[in-house]
C-alpha cells in the first residue's frame, strides 16, 4: 500500500511541473505526458522554466487570489500575532499531524524541487538551439530556484532528502533516506555557485533571477552555517564592485507598493499583474487584519523611526477604513476585522488608499524576497561575527541602511551585535525575514515566550528549531525515516 501511495505523490510531483504550460496542457493530458513532443523548441523550454517560477506561486512563497499571503508567516517569529490559520504554532504544542504550514512548505517546496528536476533533466535535448551563455543562463535560473527551495526544507526540518532528477515510478523513492543536512547543503553551494558564475549582472527587473539574486541565497545559506568570513568576502566583493547594479531605494514604502517596477533595491521578487494575475494581501492585511504587529516588535523601534509608520498603523492614524473620523481606531471601524488587541495592523504592502478591498481592487503587487537593504546588513553582520567589525565598510553597510532617504536615523558610531540584529529586525520586519535570523542565531527559545498573543494575556510557547516532518510522508516512509525529536 505504501509503494502505491508513494506512486501517486510521485506522479504529482511530475504533473505540478506543468501547471503553468497553458498551450501544452491543451495538446497533452498530464497522465499522458510525452517528453519527445514537448522538448522541440525554445518555446518548450521557456514553458518549463516558467513552470518551475510559478512553483513560487502559492500562500507559502508568495500569495494566491483565495487565501493569506506568505507575509502571514511573519508569526512564526517575534514580529507578529496571527488569528489565522496559523495560530496552532504561537500556541505552541505542534506535531507531526498539525498540518498548514507544516505540510505545506515541505509539499510546496518538493513541487518546485520537482519542476527544476523536469527542467534540468530535458534541457540538454534543445542545447544546440542556445549560445552557450543564454544555455547556462536558462539552467542557472533552474538551479537557483531548486536550491532556494532546498534552503527553505533544511532550515524547517533538516535532514531532507535530496533528489536531483526527476522522481520515477519503480526507482525505489520507497527507500530514500532522509539526507543529512551537511550533503544537501554542499549541493546547494555547489549549484548556486553556477547560477553566480552564468546569471547576468544585472538589474532584477522582469521576474527572472540575476546574480545579484544568487549572491543573497548563498550568503543566506553561509549565514545559516555561520560561515562569516565567506559571507563577508562574497557579499563585500559584489557591493564593492563597480559593476554593482544595486541601490537603496528613495522610497522606504514604495519598494512594497507604488514604486516597484525597476525599483534599483529589488534583487527578486515573484511578480503579478492584474487584472488576470492577482492576490489577496490588501484584504487580508489591510482589512482583515489575521495579522498584526506583536507588542515586542513596535518597542524594538527607536523613537522617531520613520519606519513605523511605514509598517505598521498605530491608533490615530490615517486609515480609509473608518467611516467616521478616518482614523486607525474602532469606534467606526468598517473593515472585516476588529482592530487587534495590541492597536496595531501591518500597513507594509497595503495600499493605504483601499477601504475593504473587494475582487476589483485585490492586489498585483510583488511579493519581495529579497532586496539589496539585507545583503547590505548581511554584510555588516558577517564582518561583525568574523572580527571584523572595526573595518570602516562594514559600519558604513549598517549607516548606510539607517540614513536611506525618507529614513534619516542617526548613525551608529560602532557595531555592536544588538545593534546589527535589531536593525535586521525594524529595516525587515513583515518581510518573513525576522523568523530566519531567530533560528539561526539561536534565539527563537529566548524570545518567542516572550509574546503575548491574545487579549488574555497568554504568551507563545515555541517547540524548537526544526519542525516535525508531516505525518503524511512518515506514512508513506514507514521505518525508513526516523522523525525529528522531540516526535521521534
């Protein structure tokens, strides 16, 4: 029963791999794929690479029309509060049945995982029809997406098996051991080094990944190995150079709404475009309100920080969702949630314009995954924790963040690892950032009981670095995988 099991979650893994191929889907029925019908032209293989960005494309990595928006995973950290779908975790108690986010960043992730394999296993049969660069270029977009998928699996749940070719029936995937985190990392240095070498230096503008997109996975990878040293040289190297097409932006908010399109800070984002390609965010953040600010986010702000009100509402401010006086506060409230009990709501990413979002006005858009304020600050850090905090460039990094236009804070006269970490916090909260760093620091056990999540009182319980691996594939593995402590 288990191997018919398995059969089937293989055949989806291949299938999900086409979602995205409109015109193919008409001439082929997924249960009748034929690879030698497909793999004939340069049209086929933009459909696939297209197939493995809109792996993307879901609640987990970005936002979908129906449901909440990857930003709601902000309450897995410190930053935030939920009342959503995803309250099970800040209450604490999870298990390897929990389900949400549990299953779905393993299956979601295992999805992309399975796109990139079906790309990069046809890709050789039209080579002739590419340059050698445009071919590597194709193949390092691949490979950048498979291995930022793998970083997001070990980071949750560590030793996780890795596959590099397309999943098929009878090769024994009954039998595939959990690989250990060590071997899957390696891999994943050794493919975002090709897409470093073959993407082009260049401005992220289109949706496609460049290298500067690659630069900022692989020192998020070293960050998470502690590797500072190689963090400092690679991210040092590349903001250092001339060549270097990136910049702060001038508008602190305009990076997350109205004024994104070639936006100099964007280094990757998953992209929309109405009136067919849309999502929920406005509705869920700026109305709904599932999330909110946690007490411990808006006290870690310096007085003054023009950043908050650039991310969050406070009590008193402008808000189109109150027919009586404007203003952020219940008495008038006419959006679909009440205010939360901490009298805060995110404002980053919502149009400040939109009162109650309805289907006409629903959001397009992009979701940023990462922008050049982090490499920047990733670099302070790695030069920080490798002693090389005194080096004048490293402050500059960190000053250089605070003193963006629109921002003006005070510079810093030193680092100090407090500061690098809390400017981390306040520049790139409600960006999902904020849950990586407590993990790899090691904080997450310190800081998570200390927020309070409802009305009540009741603070948040945290159950430890790693998640459980989903029930539903410790069915299928049987005795083969043992499950991470403390459900093993």
């Amino acid at each position: 029963m288990k191997k018919y099991i398995l059969a089937s979650v293989c055949a989806l893994m291949l299938s999900s791999t086409f979602i995205s191929c409109d015109d193919f889907l008409d001439k082929q029925p997924l249960d009748q794929v034929s690879i030698t019908t497909f793999w004939k032209t340069t049209k086929d293989a933009d459909k696939a690479l297209t197939a493995v960005y809109a792996s993307l494309r879901n609640g987990t990595f970005s936002a979908v029309p129906a449901g909440g928006p990857c930003t709601e995973l902000e309450c897995l950290s410190d930053n935030a509060v939920t009342r959503s779908a995803h309250s099970a975790i800040q209450q604490g108690g999870i298990n390897a049945s929990t389900g949400g986010i549990l299953d779905d960043m393993w299956t979601n992730s295992y999805k992309g995982i399975a796109a990139a394999n079906y790309f990069l296993d046809n890709f050789d049969k039209i080579k002739d029809l590419y340059s050698e660069a445009d071919f590597n270029k194709m193949k390092a977009e691949a490979l950048f997406l498979r291995t930022f998928f793998y970083n997001e699996l070990v980071v949750h749940y560590g030793d996780v098996p890795l596959m590099l070719t397309s999943a098929k029936m009878g090769d024994g995937y009954d039998k595939k051991i959990r690989t250990p985190r060590a071997e899957v990392v390696s891999q994943m240095l050794e493919d975002i080094d090709f897409a470093i070498k073959w993407l082009p230096n260049i401005a992220y503008t289109d949706g496609h990944a460049v290298q500067g997109s690659a630069v900022v996975l692989k020192c998020r990878i070293l960050l998470n190995d502690q590797r500072y040293s190689d963090v400092a040289k690679l991210a040092g190297d590349y903001i250092h150079d001339p060549n270097n097409p990136f910049d702060l932006a001038d508008d602190y908010a305009g990076i997350f709404f109205g004024k994104q399109e070639n936006n100099p800070e964007i280094m990757f984002s998953v992209q929309f475009k109405a009136p067919d390609d849309f999502h929920a965010l406005d509705q869920m953040v700026g109305s709904r309100m599932t999330i909110f600010p946690s007490f411990n986010l808006r006290a870690s702000y310096e007085p003054n920080d023009p950043r908050i009100k650039m991310t969050m509402y406070e009590i008193g401010d402008p808000w189109p969702n109150n027919e009586k006086s404007g203003l952020f506060e219940e008495d008038g409230n006419k959006a679909e949630g009440l205010i939360p009990f901490t009298q805060l709501a995110f404002k980053k990413y919502v149009n400040p314009n939109v009162a109650v979002p309805k289907a006409s006005t629903l959001s397009d858009q992009h979701i940023v995954k990462m922008r050049y304020a982090d490499l920047l600050l990733m670099y302070a850090e790695a030069m920080f924790e490798s002693g090389q905090g005194n080096d004048p460039l490293a402050l500059k990094a960190l000053n250089d963040v605070r003193q963006r236009p629109g921002v003006n804070m005070p510079v810093k006269p030193q680092l100090t690892r407090e500061i690098i970490r809390n400017e981390r916090r306040v520049e790139l909260a409600y960006e999902g950032i904020r849950y990586y760093d407590i993990i790899r620091w090691d904080i997450a056990k310190d800081v998570i009981p200390t927020v309070q999540y409802d009305e009540s009182g009741r603070m948040r319980k945290f159950d430890g670095n790693l998640w459980p691996i989903p029930q539903s594939q410790m069915d299928i593995m049987g005795d083969v995988w043992e499950q991470n402590a403390p459900w093993n």
